[in-house]
C-alpha cells in the first residue's frame, strides 16, 4: 500500500533514499497532505458500487470493482519496487513469486494506439463470462496456451485488469478496474487463442453496461 502511494505521488526519481523518506515527506507536507484527503473523501463520496475484498492465497492491498493506475497495480503484486518501477506494458503481466498472471485489457482499441498485431477481440459475453485473446504466439499446443488451460490444476491465478480505453474524453489516461479472478473455460483457436474466462466475481454494473453496449456495437 505504501509502494503504491510513493509510486503515486513522486516522479519516477524521487531522489528519496527509502520508502519511509518517502512517506515522511508525504506526511510533512502539509498543503499536499491536505489535497489528498479532500481527493480520497470525494472519491469515497461517489463511490456507487461495493468494493470487495479479492479471495486469493496472499494478501493484496486492492479491493474487486476498485479503479487503479497500471502504477499501481504493478506496485501492488511486488512487480515494481521502491527504486526500481516495472517497465511492463505490455497485456499481461507474470508475477511468478505469486503464481499468479495480470491480465491488462481495453475494450476499446484504437489503431492510433494498438498495431494490427495487437488488436485482440477482447469482450464481455455476460456479466460473469469474459472473451479474451491472447497474444500472437500462444496457442493451445505452446507452453503459454497450455499455462491458461490448465492454470487451476497448476495453482496458478489469472486476473483481469479492464478498462473502458486508454484515454478519456479530457485525454486523461485511465485506470483499470479489477475486476477480481477468473477461471477457464473453454477455447477455440490459435495464435492467437480466444479464451472464455469465467469470472469469480460479476462485473461492476457500470461496467457491465459499457461492454455490453460496445459489444453490440
């Protein structure tokens, strides 16, 4: 929680010696102490969904149906560390250590920010079933492919990380909702590989709408 505070506020170099440097600095300045509560009260205000705590063999600092930075997430699962951030930005993201694989999706792609070769076909098929594609050279005879198929049997964990698109209307970048763990459940393909996830925990409704919606078109 507190890498990803530090990873929020400071710039990439700090200069800080430490995280507890860090967080004292944070604490000692009063004007930027303020400016955080009143942004983390207005955000509890407008909260108009149930943030649920993830059901996963360690601890995790982040709540399902939450909105995080990629910064922070990365931050959250260990993959970035007090002087040395994750240069992870690519779909997915292994944390080994944890057993354990993030996968970042977009529902919208636009080719100004995606190549050909990244444009997956990424969609809600209902509120607890998730299409997903994986990058080009999985498939269901490769050792990725065969690391999704049987990521239950080998412990493993899959979590999805969705956003809307990559920019809002005020050309903000946004954050991704967690949206908890999934299972699978079938695939078709290869090379890429279409995988159906099923979601432990149902889609937030706010974004169960806009997928649906895009889905249709």
């Amino acid at each position: 929680m507190l890498q990803m505070l530090h990873v929020d506020v400071w710039p990439e170099h700090s200069g800080f010696e430490s995280l507890e440097a860090s967080i004292r600095a944070i604490g000692q300045n009063n004007i930027l102490l303020q400016e955080i509560i009143e942004v983390l009260e207005y955000l509890n205000d407008s909260i108009g969904f149930e943030e649920l705590s993830a059901t996963l063999p360690y601890a995790l600092p982040l709540k399902v149906n939450a909105r995080y930075t990629r910064d922070q997430i990365l931050a959250a699962f260990r993959l970035s560390k007090f002087g040395k951030r994750s240069s992870n930005r690519e779909g997915v993201a292994p944390q080994e250590e944890l057993k354990t694989e993030l996968l970042f999706i977009n529902l919208i792609k636009s080719e100004e920010n995606f190549s050909p070769t990244t444009m997956y076909d990424d969609y809600a098929i209902s509120e607890s079933l998730f299409h997903w594609q994986t990058q080009n050279s999985a498939g269901p005879d490769t050792p990725k492919g065969l690391s999704y198929i049987h990521h239950k049997k080998n412990n493993k964990n899959i979590l999805l990380f969705i956003r809307e698109k990559k920019t809002d209307e005020f050309d903000q970048t946004m954050g991704y909702v967690f949206v908890g763990s999934a299972v699978y459940e079938d695939h078709s393909g290869s090379k890429p590989m279409s995988i159906r996830w099923k979601l432990h925990t149902p889609l937030p409704h706010y974004l169960w709408k806009q997928a649906a919606k895009l889905r249709v078109g």
